[in-house]
C-alpha cells in the first residue's frame, strides 16, 4: 500500500499584474505544500486562475475541492494545515476551507509560496497578454501594531545572541527537539556562512515557552529601535527585551549584516539551560517580503 504524503499547504488568493480582456484584473490562486528542511520528499504546485466577478468563498471552495483531488491523484494526503499568506483574505479563505474540513492558520511562514511568487513575478506574468509593466503604485504602508510584552508565564530566565553555521542546521531534523519549526533552506550558500539568532533559557519554563511559541507562527526577529521584537502570525509583535541605546545600535547592524549574509535565515532556540543539550523548541526563520 502506498502512504500519501502529508504535507502543509500555503496559500495565496489574490490579484496578479495582469489586465484581462475585460479590463479587469487577474486573479488567481496559487497552492503549494510546504517543504522539509531536507526538501527531498516531492512536492505540490497547484494553481487555477479565477474570474474577477467570481472572487468569493463559494469560488475558492469548488477550487480547493479541485486542488485536493489532484493532489490525491499526484499522492498527497490532504493538509495538515493549510497557511494563509494575506491577512486581507483571511475571512475569505477560512469560510471555504472550513466546508472542507481543513484547518486554516494565518501565517507568513509561507516561505515556498513566496519564492514560488517571485519566480512568477520574473518569468510567467511579464509574458503574459495584457502584463501591466513597469512600476505599480505600492500599497500604503501598513502601520506595525505595538510590540506586546511576553505574559508572564512564558518569560524566560535569560538569553543570548547566537550563531550557527548553516552546514550545522542542515542536519537539524536529527536534533533532540520538543517543538519543532524547520523549514527548507537556501541550496545556494555555503554551508561555513553563520545563521544568526538567539536561544532563551528556563529552567522552570523552558517547555511551556516553546509550546507557547509553537502557537504563535514565528516569522522573523528584528531590532526596532532599543527593542527586540519576534513577529509573528500574520501582524502580531512580541517584545523580547529591551537593550540599552549603544548595544541597540550594534546588534541592529550586526544582526543586519549576518541575516543579509546567511541569506535572510535566522533561527529561534528555546533551552533549560545553555549546558542543556535538547532543544524545547527550535524555530528557523527565513526574512522575506510581506504580503
């Protein structure tokens, strides 16, 4: 008996570049499973392109029933998740996928999709009828919602800066790991390149922390201003520390600089101790644009 693949899915409903004879704009859904850290298991693509006027869940629903049986007939099981790449869609995609059964998270841990995005926005939509080239009027910036404090019960006794090298994550499905968040990372860098992150620490705490965690869709860790902040979700901002104005400054760069080389990955540990040699939780994280 052949075991289907299971797999996550990330998905993006939304308009593309294109004008249609109508003078509308494409619209088109986009499906893809989400890959291991090895990225040796195959992998799903799926795509359909929808009428303007037919933009609703009663659409995306008969679409999603297509996409799930071509996924059995390639060999896939249905998603275990399914993630929701735009915030604006969310209410949208949640009513379809919830007739089907499938559990839907809003998330921007949607790292395949997005570079499956880019690849379409440099090869297929500028060679298609009515591609509408040159630069588009961008979006007005969002405002970003306060860092909120981590409750109390998932604070951590300490924590530091940290450096991997990339050869060394690459093995890291074989780590002692609680709560695991691995996802595929860039083939083109060489494995010596240092992954910048931090690891938190708990003796009382540390496997609460990284359940909590686990929870929260981790996207990436950035320095704003004097304060250490983990997005998440689809907008959601957690204050980690607050450091003081010259150590701010120096890490922002540093951290900056090691992100861009390690091309944008970054990861996220949680330990009991620094001696401890399990993870509770372990996150990579991967900088990539925004919906």
């Amino acid at each position: 008996m052949i075991t289907a693949v299971l797999a996550d899915w990330e998905l993006d409903y939304y308009s593309r570049p294109v004008l249609e004879p109508d003078g509308k704009k494409r619209w088109e859904l986009l499906i893809c499973s989400s890959p291991s850290l090895e990225g040796a298991e195959p992998s799903f693509r799926w795509s359909l392109t929808c009428p303007a006027g037919s933009v609703n869940s009663a659409w995306l629903k008969r679409a999603l029933d297509q996409a799930l049986a071509e996924a059995s007939h390639q060999g896939f099981g249905p998603p275990r998740r399914l993630r929701c790449w735009r915030g604006s869609m969310r209410t949208m995609v949640q009513r379809a996928a919830e007739q089907l059964g499938l559990d839907v998270v809003p998330s921007r841990r949607c790292y395949a999709l997005v570079e499956w995005l880019q690849e379409r926005q440099r090869s297929v939509y500028p060679q298609e009828p009515g591609y509408m080239a040159g630069p588009l009027a961008p979006p007005p910036a969002a405002i970003q919602p306060l860092a909120l404090p981590l409750p109390e019960e998932v604070r951590g006794d300490s924590w530091e800066w940290a450096t991997i090298p990339l050869a060394d994550l690459r093995e890291a499905s074989q780590w002692p790991i609680g709560f695991s968040g691995l996802v595929a990372l860039p083939k083109d860098l060489d494995g010596d390149v240092p992954v910048p992150g931090l690891r938190l620490f708990s003796r009382g705490r540390a496997l609460a922390i990284a359940g909590w965690l686990a929870g929260l869709e981790p996207v990436r860790l950035e320095i704003a201003g004097q304060q250490l902040v983990l997005e998440a979700g689809i907008e959601a901002r957690w204050l980690l520390a607050n450091l003081a104005p010259d150590e701010a400054a120096a890490a922002a760069a540093a951290f900056r600089s090691a992100r861009e080389q390690a091309g944008g990955v970054q990861f996220i540990g949680v330990q009991a101790s620094e001696s401890d040699a399990r993870l509770e939780g372990f996150w990579l994280l991967r900088d990539l644009p925004d919906p």
